[in-house]
C-alpha cells in the first residue's frame, strides 16, 4: 500500500536522523489535539506498512484545567487508543494545585509532571523511546519565547528533535512531526478523515505561549515578513549545527579542565578555562552545572561574566555565591563550585587529649585511633607499601603525653621528615594547594603545643621511626567527610 505524502515525509526524517528503530518500544504523549493524534496515526500507519514490530503505548495526561472538557479529552484518547488496539495509559494530575505550592507558572508546571508521567510510563513498560507530537510551528514560537524571556547561543537552536531524557538512561525523547508544518498536519488528518480535540486554553491570553502564536507572529508575519516562522526555523536550524560543533568543543575541553572533588564538588582549571575562546568559556560552566544537576534557569549571563572577569584578574582568592544554595571560589589555579552553602564563621573544635591506646572523636570531623606496638610486631616496609595518608607511624619513646588534636593556631610549624628547622603550617597549605575553606578542618596532632602530625599531610621529624625505634604509636584517623579532598 502506498503511503500518504505526509506519512512518507515523516518516515524520511524518521529515517535521516534515526529516530527509531525496528522491534522499539515507544510511549507516545497523545493529548487528543491535532498534533499528537497525528503523530499516532503516522507512527501507527508506520508500524504496519513497513513491518516495524514496535510496540506503541497511548499516554495521555489529564491535567485537570479544562474541568468536564479535560475528562472528555481522556475519553477521546481511550477510544483512539481502543480503534488501534493499543495499550492505553492514563493519570490525573491536579496542575493547578501543584503550580500554586510550588510556586511555578501552569505553563512549567504541566510540562514538568507530563515529562515526569511518561519517564514513570516508559520505566513501566520498559519503553526506549517517548514520542510527542512537537511541530515547526512549536519550534518557531519556543525560539520566540526564548529570545523574548532571554536565553544563551544554545537556547537559540530551538527544540532538538531528539534527546536523551538524561545523562543516566539510555531512553530517548524524540519529535518526529517536528519539520511537520500545523497546515501540514490539518490537511493530512482532514483527508483521512480523523478526529482530534481542540483546546479551548489554546486562546487563552494569559498564557505567554498562546500570545506568541495567536497575536505576535500574525503581528510579525502582517508587517515585517510573511515567511517568518520560515525564517525562525532555518534560524533553529543553523544554530543546531553550530550548537553541535561548540558542545563537542565544550566536551573535550571539560574532560581536560575539570577536577572530580568529592561531597559534590568540582574544580576547574582556571589556566585552562580562560584559554578557551570567551563562548566555550560560558559553555564550559553552564556543564559543570549541569553535571552536578544543579538547575539553569536562575543563573543568568551577568553571573557568568563576573565569575569570569573575577578569576582573570590577578589577586587573592575570590569568593562568588550562585543561587540554588551554589558556592564557587577561586584560588591557586582552581575554581570550585560546591552546592552547599559555606559557613559564615569557622567555629574550633575544643582541643581533645588522644586515648593512647584508644579511640578519640575530634568534633564531627572524624576519629583518631591510637595503638601502641612494639618494633617486632611490624614490618616497615610492607606498612609503607600500603599506608593510606590518613595512617602513620611515631617513635612512642620521642612522645611527650599528653597528646593534644586540635584546628591549626596561627603561628604553627613543623619539621619536616630530612629537613633543618621549622616550617610554618600556612607554607605547607599553599605548597600543597590545601583549600583554604579546607584549612581549618584539618586535624593537627601536638605534643607540648608542637605539631607533630599535619593530618593527611605529613608527620615531625623530630618523631620519625628509627632503627633504635623499640615501642610504636600508631595512629589512624578516620574522616567523616570533612577533610577527604585532602
């Protein structure tokens, strides 16, 4: 049987760009409009002209905005779903409850529970795709949209035509009516004779979406350029593929410049990153965000910027604060970002004698365990192969109880293990690119006042383990977390 012209133009960009493929799986977002019905129908057709084995699963959300009319759209989408003979799948989401406590608009807040119900939708029924029934004209009037709310070079490129739901599943978002006209669709269904929903809220004007479409691109076509939305959308279209070089750009220079840390924070390597041309530079921060799923939408271009012009300017550390509850800081070469917030002020620990032997909780910063063995009972050399920077060995008979742990006092030195005098503790931070929100947490083991142990850094040589050694302290600290990017 041949196919309809418009059912063989979708199969073709089906086809260009891979959007599905034989024996899939797909949850097909149907609100009953002309648009998702559409979509069904060709996908459907699809199926069977051409022997796809997909199995299609009908979604629809009820939104509970349009009171009878909503309930009315679920009974429509159940019955098209009934005449295909495919599974249907149905919920009800009051939007206008949720919007109110979460205090986002309708518009954000359907779109956030209706892409939250088809990923429930496809975990369900192990689907791989979700298909819904976006168009030309919702891609013109989303890049309106955009530039009207303010976005970035990304922003502009418009509605992908398919995407991954995130960067932990495998499942793919696609659009395969997205090159479709609406006049397009109109006359497809109008020819096969095939219902569809019209929805009343469409019209409504306080919906930004529906004032783009209903009045400013009449407005634009009436007096500026009848082709418009042509315009727009070979606009979207130059930006995707610019947008694809750049993102490629943007992925190997991050893998280059960043720095894992842990508790959720990253570092960037700020020689690197101002290296980079002033876009890749934007892009490079925006992923970072994203790799730790922090949200986008309250971090604006005034915030890039001072960052940026921040770290470029020589000087001491500098300290930036983001909304979401992100921190970012620059010093020694790197920029942080942490999404908690810092304190304020750095509170002391109280100062804790050491349990020698035992077990001793310094604050809620970790333990420190003390053994005491004798020289026999140890072998040096496989205890060096082995030790973690948290562990280390000291001459008992050098020690001078009692043995004090403690936060760092200005002032403080140590010996190093080979070297002739005193080194002070702030030289060795630096040396050792400590953090400096770091520095205050770092456990320090003192005898008479005297560091003997810079927790995780190194011990005094004045307490080194000798061949005369006969009797060992042994001390392990255990982090809670504080101080592990040590």
């Amino acid at each position: 049987m041949k196919l309809h012209p418009f059912v063989k133009k979708i199969l073709d960009i089906i086809n260009k760009y891979r959007l599905i493929q034989p024996n899939g799986s797909i949850i097909v977002g149907v609100s009953g409009g002309p648009d998702s019905v559409a979509l069904l129908k060709t996908l459907y057709s699809l199926n069977s002209e051409k022997n796809l084995r997909l199995r299609l699963y009908v979604a629809h959300l009820n939104h509970q905005l349009r009171g009878n009319f909503s309930e009315e759209d679920a009974l429509f989408v159940q019955n098209l779903s009934k005449e295909h003979s495919l599974p249907f799948i149905l919920k009800s989401v009051n939007i206008q409850k949720i919007a109110a406590e979460t205090k986002l608009s309708v518009e954000e807040t359907a779109r956030k529970e209706r892409y939250a119900f088809y990923l429930e939708a496809a975990r369900s029924h192990n689907a791989s795709h979700i298909a819904t029934g976006h168009t030309a004209d919702d891609n013109a009037e989303t890049l309106l949209h955009r530039i009207i709310r303010g976005t970035g070079v990304l922003g502009l490129g418009g509605i992908p035509i398919k995407r991954s739901f995130s960067s932990h599943m495998p499942l793919l978002i696609i659009r395969p009516l997205l090159f479709a006209w609406k006049r397009e669709i109109l006359e497809y269904l109008e020819k096969e004779q095939t219902k569809y929903r019209t929805d009343a809220s469409n019209y409504e004007k306080e919906y930004m979406r529906n004032r783009i479409r209903n009045e400013l691109i009449p407005l634009l076509e009436k007096n500026y350029n009848p082709n418009i939305k042509n315009s727009l959308f070979r606009l979207s279209q130059i930006l995707t593929t610019s947008n694809e070089y750049l993102l490629t750009e943007c992925n190997t220079a991050f893998e280059n410049a960043t720095i894992k840390e842990s508790n959720g924070a990253y570092a960037l390597d700020t020689e690197l990153l101002l290296k980079q041309p002033g876009i890749l530079q934007y892009l490079l921060l925006q992923k970072m965000l994203t790799t730790m799923h922090l949200p986008l939408k309250a971090i604006h271009f005034g915030h890039y910027s001072t960052i940026l012009e921040g770290i470029a300017k020589k000087g001491k550390r500098k300290g930036f604060q983001l909304p979401g509850k992100i921190t970012v800081w620059h010093e020694q070469g790197k920029l942080f970002l942490e999404k908690r917030i810092p304190q304020k002020t750095f509170t002391k620990q109280p100062e804790i004698i050491v349990k020698i032997p035992g077990t001793t909780q310094f604050g809620d910063i970790g333990n420190i365990t003390a053994e005491l063995l004798e020289r026999s009972d140890i072998s040096l050399e496989k205890f060096i192969s082995a030790k973690t920077k948290y562990e280390e060995l000291l001459d008992f008979e050098c020690i001078k109880t009692p043995v004090i742990v403690r936060n760092r006092n200005d002032g403080d030195t140590i010996s190093l293990l080979g070297a002739h005098g005193h080194t002070k503790l702030k030289k060795i931070f630096i040396d050792k690119k400590i953090p400096w929100r770091k520095r205050d947490l770092v456990p320090i083991v003192v005898m008479n006042n005297q560091p003997i142990w810079i927790v995780g850094i190194c011990m005094d040589d004045s307490v080194k383990v000798t061949l005369n050694t006969k009797k060992i302290l042994k001390l392990t600290f255990q982090t809670f977390g504080s101080i592990d990017t040590i």
